[in-house]
C-alpha cells in the first residue's frame, strides 16, 4: 500500500523510524534509535475507534483515565494531548504565576521548563547527581527562595530520582512538587512501598510520545489526589467550559455549557486513547523487554575488551528503572575522538543514536536569560560532552545488540589513547 510505503519511509527529526513489521534491522539496513512496539492488539483498538463513529475524547478515553488511575494508584488521572500539556495544567493548578520561580534539573527535554515560561514565571535551572543524571533533594533545595512555587522532577532515563526525600523535605516548606515522569512509567520505588514514579508529588505527568515507553503516538495523563487540582486542570484542558462538554454531541449529551476561564485545547482523542489502553495492557511485557536489552547490553560491553573506554548507566538498586534510556559515558580522558565523531560515525554505520540531552542552561534560549541559571551547573555542563543514548525499544533483538557494540567498540577501540 502507497500509504504504508510512506510510513516506512518516514524518519522523524528525532531519529525515530516510523514503520510496521517486527523485524531486525540487517547489518546493512538502518537500526533506528527508537520505535514504537505495535501489534494486533493496538491496530485492532484504532480500527474499532474508527468504525465506531467517535473519534475524538470519548468512552475510550474516559476508560484510558480509569485503568491507568486504577494502575497506579492515583484518585484522578487524566488524559490529555502530550506531558507537556499536562506540566503546564498542573502548574496553572497550582497557581505559578509571574514574580513566581518553579526549580527545574537542567538535565532535561525542552517541555519540562518552557511550561514555567508560559505561566509567565522563571525556571530555575539546578545541577546535576553525576552517577545518575537526576537532580537530588540537596541540588534542588539549594536553589529555594521565597519565590520558589514549585518544583518539577525529572526522572531522567527511567531512573527514578529521590522523590521521596525531596517530597518530605518540600512538604516542610510548603512548596508542591511535580514530577516529569515522561520516562519513568511504570517504574515502583521499592523505598516507598511500591508505589510509582509520578504519584508521590502533588501531580504527576506521564507521557505518551512515540519514543517513551507506553505511547499513544501523541499524548500524556496527568495524575494526582488533589481534586480540586485535577477539577482545576479538568476544565483548563478544554477550553475552560464546564465539565462534560467533551459529551455535548452525544447521546444525552448537553447543548448547554459555560466559560468559566480562558482555557486550553489539550484533551486526546478515542484514537489516541484506545492505542493507550492496548499499550497499558502490555506495559510489563515492555518493561521486561527493555530490562532485558538493558542487561543485554550491560552482559555485551563487560565482555567486549573495550568496557574501559566508556562508563554504563546505572541499574536502580531497587529495581524501579523503566529503561526508557540506555545512556553511556565517553571516557575521553582514554580517547583521541570527542562525542560529535563518535554520533557521527555511529550514524555512518546504520546506527541510530541521540544525546540527552543538550542541558537547559547550554541553549540559547536559556543563555540569554541569566536569572534562569542562578548558580553554576559544573556537572551538568562537564557530562553533557561524553553522554551517547544507544538506541533501547522492545522489538530489538540479539543481534541488533551485539551490531550496537560492536560498532562502538570499532569506533573507539581504535581511538584508544
Ligand atoms: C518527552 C518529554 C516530555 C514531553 O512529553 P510530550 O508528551 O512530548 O509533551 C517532557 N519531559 C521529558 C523529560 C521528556 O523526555
């Protein structure tokens, strides 16, 4: 089919290949650094919302919210059209405002501060943990002042940070947390009795894009206990009329409805969701894949004669890593070839790989603006050079992972200082 043709063709600009079919890529053919795990089950749900006559926010919606509610553990979840989305609900719920200061890692994607910026306040940008690349309860409660509103966490690579302590610590000072668990689903802290990323703070946001680990091609759900956020966040989410109005066009839907607010077009489609509910229902299918690629790599480089030259991730102690990311190091104290070359040579060799991320404080955006970087961001600013994301999806096989090492042990083993 022409469209198919199309599809498979497409290369996003996050090196992401779209496409059906399970197969390995062959020696010679691209391995793309992420792809979606797609399967009967998620072509039948999209084609049953398509035959159904409602495409846009409806019952499958409404069970998507319910089911990952019920999963983890959260009284409101609510879905919308990206994490993003979701971020920014939550800190109008909160009420961060201009003269506000919201504390954000500067380890993270785009989404996770520019929200504070549409709320008219300043994100401030705070350092690092080396071993992990999250930023801990001491970075984050350095950067409190009297402005500070709210502080989002990042869970960064599917490792989850020290929610718990840094929620004690912020309860203390009355200062909400929210968590960017765009990476961290499902991952259950063990130190917290099992319960999962993105429920411990005042809200929690999830997301659905392409590359995460559950996606909805486009989406994301907002998770919290606080009614009176998620009634707040409920109404902003579309366009600030009163509830229901996602059912005005139904059977025994109200004409009637009221503006209450200026708000916002961000709720998801059935289409979006009924590929959400299929993706949730094998959520620990694809958490056991991409644990098992994670040791697979882990097993390949200790053997690979070349493990000297580079420093792995590291596994959570408790078991609560999602794996979203496969993050190693550059030793480039041992190497003659800096990290663009390694990208570089990588991409000649079919391979698709990434960086996350290029730090907050290092883009123009941010440099522009210094009240965002208060303090400096040494650790940061130092591992952002020799930080290489392997590609890491459910579908990659064996041999896709011995084609990875092998590369990168040609690549470096021949630049070894
Ligand atoms: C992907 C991502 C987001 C945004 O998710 P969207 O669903 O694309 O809006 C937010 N934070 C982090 C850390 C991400 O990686």
């Amino acid at each position: 089919m022409k469209t198919d043709r199309i599809a498979r063709a497409a290369i996003d600009p996050l090196s992401m290949r779209a496409g059906a079919g399970e197969s390995a890529a062959t020696a010679t053919e691209y391995l793309p650094f992420a792809r979606p795990s797609i399967t009967a089950l998620e072509r039948e749900a999209v084609l049953d919302v398509l035959d159904s006559g409602w495409l846009t926010t409806g019952p499958r919606t409404k069970e998507f919210e319910a089911r990952f509610a019920e999963t983890v553990g959260s009284r409101h979840a609510l879905a919308f059209n990206s994490a993003t989305a979701a971020l920014h609900l939550a800190l109008e719920g909160l009420g961060v405002g201009p003269g506000d200061e919201v504390i954000v890692p500067t380890w993270t994607f785009a989404a996770s501060a520019e929200v504070v910026v549409y709320r008219g306040a300043v994100p401030v940008l705070v350092d690092v943990d080396a071993a992990t690349l999250n930023a801990t309860p001491d970075t984050i409660e350095e950067a409190v002042t009297p402005r500070t509103k709210a502080v989002v966490a990042v869970h960064f690579g599917g490792r989850p940070m020290a929610i718990g302590e840094l929620v004690d610590r912020l309860d203390r000072r009355g200062i909400p947390v929210v968590e960017d668990t765009a990476h961290a689903f499902p991952s259950r802290i063990a130190g917290l009795g099992g319960r999962f990323a993105g429920t411990i703070g005042r809200a929690g946001a999830f997301s659905f894009y392409a590359t995460k680990t559950i996606t909805t091609g486009e989406g994301g759900m907002l998770v919290t206990d606080d009614d009176a956020l998620a009634d707040r966040a409920r109404l902003m989410g579309l366009h600030g009329i009163s509830r229901h109005a996602w059912n005005r066009y139904a059977a025994g839907g109200s004409w009637a409805y009221e503006i209450e607010d200026a708000g916002y077009k961000y709720n998801m489609t059935d289409l979006a969701a009924a590929l959400g509910l299929a993706q949730l229902s094998r959520a620990e299918e694809l958490l056991t894949a991409r644990r098992a690629l994670a040791a697979g790599y882990r097993e390949r480089f200790l053997r690979s004669g070349f493990d000297d030259l580079i420093e792995l991730p590291k596994d959570a102690p408790d078991g609560s890593h999602a794996w979203h990311l496969f993050v190693v190091r550059l030793r480039l104290e041992r190497l003659s070839i800096d990290r663009a070359t390694v990208m570089d040579q990588l991409q000649e060799r079919g391979i698709g790989a990434s960086v996350h991320f290029i730090p907050l404080h290092m883009h123009p955006y941010y440099r522009a603006r210094p009240e965002t970087t208060p303090g400096p961001l040494p650790v940061a600013t130092r591992e952002f050079e020799r930080v290489v994301s392997l590609p890491i999806w459910p579908g990659m096989t064996d041999a896709d992972l011995d084609r990875v090492v092998a590369a990168l042990g040609a690549i470096l083993g021949s630049c070894r200082r």
